[in-house]
C-alpha cells in the first residue's frame, strides 16, 4: 500500500504540471496569436489536444 502510494503522488503532481502547462499555453496561445504568430499557433495546436 505505501509502495501504491508513492506513484500516485508522483501522477497527482505531474497532472498539476501538465495543467499548469495547459493553462499557460492557452494563455500564452493567445496572446501569441496577436503578438507572435509562430508562438501562437503552437500553444493553439496543443491546447485543445
């Protein structure tokens, strides 16, 4: 059981980085729309995958 909890932990805590890097890249996709259209349109094509 403390063996089950140590993974869980460590996919609780990937899950907040992935989000946070979800919600960055939404927000960064789209100010970088209007500002870099390179940026933008790589956040854009990650967020919604």
């Amino acid at each position: 059981m403390a063996g089950h909890g140590y993974p869980h932990a460590r996919v609780a805590s990937a899950e907040l980085v992935a989000l946070t890097l979800v919600a960055a890249g939404i927000a960064g996709g789209r100010a970088g729309l209007r500002n870099r259209g390179a940026d933008g349109s790589r956040t854009g094509a990650s967020s919604p995958a």
